[in-house]
C-alpha cells in the first residue's frame, strides 16, 4: 500500500527526523505513525480505567468513601502493610 502524501511541511518534516535518528524516511514515518498509535491507545485506555473507577465510586456506599484506604494498605513509612 502506498501513501501519497501532499503536504511539503509533512516531507521537510519527515526528511529532517530522518536526518536526525539515521532512519530512512520510512522508517521515520513508521515510527511515528506506531508511536502516535501506541500514544492514543494508551489514552483509550486510561478512559476506560477512569470511567471503571467513575462507575465503581458512584456504587459505593457513603460509609465505604469514608474510608481511608491508603491507611489500610500502607504503613507510616509508605511501604505495603
């Protein structure tokens, strides 16, 4: 599959990221598309953890948000109990 890219920024771009890291331009674009792919995936999933959590705390009884949790699974020094 081929790209024909139009834009001369995205050229002057991707040559002078090429120039830079030694890749060829292919390269360079590969690792940026991967890189931009791993990057809004990993935002993907960071909202749906947020929305789990969200999800779970409007469950939960007053009395159970009261308590202070990070006081039950760590000591006072800020290790693991």
């Amino acid at each position: 599959m081929a790209l024909n890219i139009k834009d001369p920024s995205v050229h002057e771009a991707v040559k002078e990221i090429a120039r830079i890291t030694g890749e060829s331009q292919a390269q360079a674009v590969a690792a940026a598309v991967r890189d931009r792919l791993a990057r809004l995936q990993a935002d993907d999933v960071t909202h749906r953890l947020l929305a789990i959590g969200r999800r779970t705390a409007a469950r939960m009884s007053p009395e159970a948000k009261r308590v202070d949790h990070g006081a039950l699974l760590y000591d006072e020094r800020g290790l693991p109990a």
